[in-house]
C-alpha cells in the first residue's frame, strides 16, 4: 500500500490577513496574535484530506504530532500513523525538519505539507530530493513551485499521483 505523509504548519499564513509577511520568528508570530490573527493551515490541511479520503480508499497515512497534522486526521476520521514526538508549545522549523526526517524513514512515497515558503525549505533541508514533496499553500509567502494552487488541487495531484 501506498504511503502519504503530512505535515502542518501550524502558524503558517496567520500574518497575512493582519498585514504582517508572514509569522517567522516569536515576535513577529505574537504580533500577528495580537493583533487578531487565526490559524490557517489547520482549516486548509483538514480539506486537503478530506478531498483525498473522497477519492482513495486505501493508504497508509502518516502525520506530525498534535498540531503537525494529527489534530487534522482525527476531524477527518482517517487511519493514520503519528511520526514523531509531540513538542511542549508552539512547533518550530526544527520540528518540521524532524518530522519530514522520520517520515523519509517510515518510507513515505509522497510527503504533503501544509505551509509556506519556510516550511517549503525546512522539508527540503530535511528530504532535499529523495521524498517527493508537494505542498498545500497556506503561507504569506509561498513563491517555490513546489505549492499546488489549492487544498482541493494538492489533494486531486496527490489521488492521481498514488493512482499512477
């Protein structure tokens, strides 16, 4: 059976609908909360599998702890493995790399993740090449071609690229 990784940013995109670049780094992150911002790539990640659960009726899925993508599989209902330990507080780039490392290892054949351009870089620092890689675009900054347009068009590449 086919083996379908996902990782979610947790703070990605959360700047932009307040103004800010994106949320890299703690300050700027407490400043896109105080001034109102919500999560986005939860919302986003929970749509993207719920448009692959539609249309592949057998995987062996696999998620980040908690916020990284397991909070996403359980709204869902879907089977699903956890890689990785769950982090005390907010996630960091290094839990991204940590994840996308121990998903390689369990031998995912396509690793999603849900983020912007600094996810898209702490994946490939991780996988660099040898993981297929697509991403859900949630961030403020998403320039790398790595990005599908959409939830619904990064789960319709993932049901076509697992049909063969």
């Amino acid at each position: 059976m086919k083996k379908l990784g996902l990782i979610v940013d947790p703070i990605a995109g959360m700047g932009g609908a307040v103004g800010l670049k994106g949320t890299d780094g703690e300050r700027v992150l407490e400043q896109a909360i105080t001034l109102g911002a919500k999560p986005v790539s939860p919302k986003r990640s929970t749509e993207f599998l719920s448009a692959v659960r539609r249309g592949l009726q057998t995987i062996d899925l696999y998620v980040g702890p908690g916020q990284m993508g397991e909070l996403e599989a359980l709204q869902v209902d879907l089977g699903f493995s956890v890689v990785g330990e769950p982090t005390a507080g907010k996630t960091s780039a290094e839990d991204t790399r940590r994840v996308a490392d121990s998903m390689e290892k369990k031998g995912v054949d396509l690793l999603v993740f849900c983020g912007g351009d600094g996810t898209a870089r702490d994946v490939l620092d991780s996988v660099d090449q040898r993981v297929v890689s697509l991403g859900i675009p949630s961030g403020v900054k998403m320039h790398s071609s790595v990005f599908a347009t959409t939830p619904i068009a990064a789960a319709t590449l993932t049901i076509e690229y697992f049909r063969g």
